[in-house]
C-alpha cells in the first residue's frame, strides 16, 4: 500500500510505477483505491455493463496490464460544488448515499469496499493500495474508509511518500508516523522521499536520525520528474506552460472550478510546438490569434461552472476568439455552454442560457450516459477540416442530452451534425462540439490534427517502472509482496 503525507506527495505514480513492475515479473496484479474524490473519471467493466472510476486506477490497471474494473475504485466521489459530491458506488450513481450526511456514509459503504478488495486479493497475486490525502488526518479517522482502515483489514506492507520539494520532508514523515497508533505505525515499512532535487549524499544525517526515532528506514529517493507523462490527478496539474520548439499554436484549456476530465489533455503537452495554457481569466485569453484555440473541456456542474465563466469575463473573450476566425472546441459540459440553453426539468444540474455559438439545446436527464465510444467523424470544414472521416476512439459521462435548435430557416443558424446526436459543428466551421472524452489520446486523431506520434500510455508506463526500479533496492521491492 502507498500511503502519503499529502496530497500531492506522489501516491498515484508510485502507485502506477508498482503495478508495471510486478507485472512485468509476470506477476498477475491489481491496482485499488478503496474511495477516490475526483472529477477526473473513465468508463469501465462493471456488472451491469460499464460504470465509472477514478482515472487514476484506469491507468493503474493499464500499467497492471490487467481490464480496469469498477472494483478497482469501488466509491468515487464527483464533487460538484465546495460542500456536495455525487456519490459512484461500484461505477453507478447512488442517490440515496448522495445524499446522506458524509460521516454517515462509510458503514454503509464499507461491505463494498472490502469485499472488492477480497475479490481483488483472490484473483491476482500482488494488489496494489493506494491511499489517500493523509493517513495522519485525526479529524477523519473514526470514518476512515481509504487509508488505514484498508491496511488493517489486509495488514498491507505500506510505503509513506512524501514530496521533499515543498520542504519540511522529514517533519512531515515523523509527524504523520508519530499520530498513528503503534498497530498503524507497524505497517510502516518504508519511507519514501519524492521530487528530490540534487545530490542525495546531502540528505545525510537526516535518514539516519528518522530511522532511530521511528524504526523505519528510508528506502528510496526519488529524482525530481517533471515530464514522466503521467496524466495529473486529483484536478492538480501543472500551470506552467511549456512546449517543444518554438510555438506555433497555442491551446488554451478554460480551467472553471468543476473542470472534468482535464486528464485527457495530457498528451497536448507532448506536441513540439503547442503550448498549453490553462485559462482563469479573460486576460489569459487577451494575446490569442487565429490560430489559436481554446477549449472548454468538460464540467462537472455546467451551469455554476457558466455563471464562473461570466463572473470571470471569459464568456465574451470566448465569443471574441470565435467571430476573429479562432477555433472553439467544446468537450461535453464545455458543448453544453456553447449552445443556446440549458434546461433542467429535474433539477440535475441548472437552467441557463448558453454562449450561443453553436445553435443547440441542452436537457438534463435523470438518468446518466456512461459508456465507451467508437465512431467516425462525417465532413468537417474551417480549423477541423483535418478530421473529416477520422475514426474516434473514446468513452462519454454525461446527464445532458443534446439535440439541434432551430433558430431560423437562416442556414447559418444550423449546427451541421459531424457525428450522429453525439457531435456538432457551426455553419462557419470554427466552433465544433462533441460528446466524446478521450479524442486527444487517439493517435489517429493527434495525426490529423498535428502531425505527429506521441509516447504511448504503454511506454510512460516503462518509464515509470524503469525510474522506480533505478532509485529503489530490489531486495526492499521484492520484500514489500514476499
């Protein structure tokens, strides 16, 4: 199990990392996060057809070489406002624990979590925990369901990660280690230090010291990795912009406050030339050209997320950018506010006008659209004219369901549908939107678009695997499922 002192501290990748190194030793392994608090989510096998997981155990599970499955995230939690999540227990929304109290949540939750995980246990030689925040959070521990709850229950060999980059790396480790209890502390069975910059002979005495207070070693120190190509999880990812070369085009990404899915841009950081900007404000927006896009990617409440838009003056700086001749890409939510309206007859998610540049309608289902997609873009003209006839490989999440308004008999007031119910362009070609998640992960589509191969999930994976095993002894690895 990989437990951290924080969040950010780099549980997921030391997570990921595990998983392709038991695998490639031939090992049959599985990833598992008992709860995970993520707008960031893929669809899965489930029993009843496909649900939903965290994105983080999707690419555990790919680096596993194993079929993600909704076991592997028993309970997600969707937040959609600062105080309210939906609850996604077993891939499927529940209503009834969405809207229980959250400390009256867990004992119910609780058979479900283990017995995923005692299903996981039996099928697979190695399972692979990963925690979550901290396990120190003494105002969470009576209702404890993902950190040392799970290691108790199948008395996993823990790795404490800590990102030393912040600072306060050894106070972080004794403090955590120090608010457990002794039965807890003995399931410590390293320290891990994360994000180092520079010589690790300068860490001395410090390891040494921790050791005597605690017990436990300290048995790796990871390098600082900026780009080892895992997608960012848990709604963090890097602000700074970079790119390959010089640049040629710059793809601005609206970061609202439900932003979803923002894991399926990874691979834009990858393109030489293509600078990735993540827009707050209308200033952000304020040096764009032509040929430059912006993309309004997925929410997880569109109308709160809307209103922010308008608060933040982004909405005319969108318009803007559409009527100079610039592109608009929306990616579900970020359709659902291009169009004309928003409506809401059982209180899902909010009535409100759209920006209007693309004539669509919107209505909120009860029901939720969870499922894997494969089609074909139809004919595409202006800015998007590359992807005529591109097969589309990807997977929808969605409540809203979204069909053509009529405005005028004007044809310039038509969307013209590009994929049947599931995407739309403008009349004058520049703004196109589209149900399906995952587009940018399509070497297909990445051709057409950019010209260009990118890393493979699968080769990140290595990577990944090849780093861990470089800063970690084989004895202690091989230890940790001995």
């Amino acid at each position: 199990m990989v437990l951290g002192t924080s969040s950010g501290a780099g549980k997921s990748w030391v997570t990921t990392a595990l998983c392709r190194l038991y695998a490639r030793q031939g090992l049959k392994v599985a990833p598992f996060k008992a709860q995970n608090m993520s707008n960031n989510a893929r669809v899965v096998a489930s029993h009843n057809g496909m649900g939903e997981i965290g994105s983080a155990q999707y690419f555990q599970a790919l680096a596993a070489c194993a079929e993600p499955d909704v076991r592997m995230n028993p309970l997600l939690l969707k937040p959609e406002a600062d105080t309210h999540s939906q609850v996604v227990l077993l891939g499927e929304v529940s209503a009834d624990l969405t809207n229980l109290p959250w400390r009256g949540r867990s004992e119910k939750v609780w058979p479900t979590i283990a017995a995923s995980l005692d299903a996981l246990r039996a099928e697979n030689d190695v399972v692979v925990i990963e925690g979550a925040g901290s396990p120190a959070e003494i105002n969470l521990m009576a209702n404890d369901i993902v950190n040392l709850r799970v290691a108790r229950y199948c008395e996993a060999r823990c790795l404490l990660v800590t990102d030393i980059d912040r600072g306060g790396a050894f106070a972080h480790l004794y403090g955590t280690w120090a608010l457990l209890a002794r039965e807890d502390q003995a399931l410590i069975h390293g320290f891990v230090l994360n994000k180092f910059r520079g010589d690790p002979a300068l860490l001395a005495p410090a390891p040494e010291q921790l050791q005597a207070l605690t017990g436990i070693p300290t048995v790796a120190t990871l390098p600082m990795w900026w780009q080892h190509g895992l997608p960012e999880e848990d709604g963090v990812f890097d602000d700074r912009s970079r790119s390959t070369g010089a640049v040629s085009r710059t793809i601005a990404v609206v970061a609202y406050p439900r932003i979803s899915n923002l894991d399926e841009f990874q691979a834009l950081k990858n393109i030489p030339g293509v600078r990735l900007l993540w827009a707050r404000s209308s200033a952000d927006l304020a040096g764009l050209n032509a040929s430059d896009w912006i993309i309004l990617p997925g929410s997880k409440h569109t109308s709160s997320d809307l209103a922010w838009l308008r608060t933040q003056g982004l909405d005319l700086a969108v318009i803007r950018h559409a009527r100079l001749g610039g592109a608009v890409l929306g990616i579900c939510g970020g359709m659902q506010m291009l169009g004309d309206a928003l409506l809401d007859p059982h209180g899902i998610d909010g009535n409100d006008a759209g920006l209007g540049l693309l004539p669509l309608e919107t209505t909120f289902a009860v029901e939720k659209t969870v499922r894997r997609s494969t089609t074909q873009f139809a004919e595409l003209s202006g800015p998007w004219t590359s992807l005529s006839g591109i097969a589309v490989h990807g997977y929808e999440i969605h409540h809203g369901q979204t069909q053509a308004a009529q405005r005028s008999s004007d044809a310039a007031d038509v969307a013209q549908e590009v994929i049947k119910d599931l995407a739309w362009q403008s009349a004058d070609g520049r703004v196109l939107g589209l149900y399906v998640h995952g587009i940018f992960e399509d070497p297909g589509v990445l051709q057409a678009l950019f010209g260009v191969h990118v890393r493979t999930l699968d080769t990140v994976f290595e990577g990944l695997a090849d780093h861990l095993q470089k800063n970690m002894d084989a004895e202690i690895l091989n230890a940790l499922i001995s």
